[in-house]
C-alpha cells in the first residue's frame, strides 16, 4: 500500500540531523529514531486530525505530534484532502518560531 504522506523538501535533512547528532551517542537509538519517525507519519496519515493545531505558526491547517518514543521530537504536518503533508521533524527546545513561520 502506497504511502498516505508527502514529506516536504525539509524532511529528509530534518531527519538527517537529527540522527547524526543522536548516532555519536548510540547509533542503535539514532536507527530506532529513524524508525519510530517514520512510523509516526504512517500513524498520522491514519489519524490526520490528532495532532495540536499549531495556527500561532502562521498557518491555520498546521499541527504537531511527537515522534513515538522521542517525546523532544516534534512533527509538524498538515492534513489535506485523503492525505497528511509532512512538513518538519525538529526537536522542541529549539527556536520553532524562527523555523516553522
């Protein structure tokens, strides 16, 4: 079954900075990361509308979710028409204001 999300150009280098910075540390929680983001998209494209509504970013139709497991790991994504826009995966202490707007 195809993939009910898109990912937006900031995803894959959201994700790749992120498991960089954890695999110094332990490569096996990077690699589960890995996982656990991915399988939090497929859990949102499931359940679009679960997530916070996110509107102080500027865009009425966003939300966020935490990354299963990586409770500092913030997705953001946007439900639309059958399917979940996923738009950043970034860790919560950071300055979302200046990011996500």
């Amino acid at each position: 079954m195809p993939a009910r999300y898109d990912e937006s150009e900031y995803v894959f280098c959201d994700l790749q900075a992120i498991y960089r910075y954890i695999r110094p540390d332990d490569e096996a929680i990077a690699r589960r990361f890995l996982e656990s983001a991915y399988d939090s998209f497929e859990f949102l494209a499931d359940h679009p509308m679960i997530g916070r509504a996110r509107p102080e970013f500027g865009h009425p139709d966003l939300r966020s979710w935490r990354v299963q497991g990586f409770r500092n790991y913030l997705i953001f994504y946007r439900p639309d028409s059958g399917r979940v826009q996923i738009w950043r995966v970034l860790h919560g202490s950071r300055d979302l204001y200046q990011i996500v707007r």
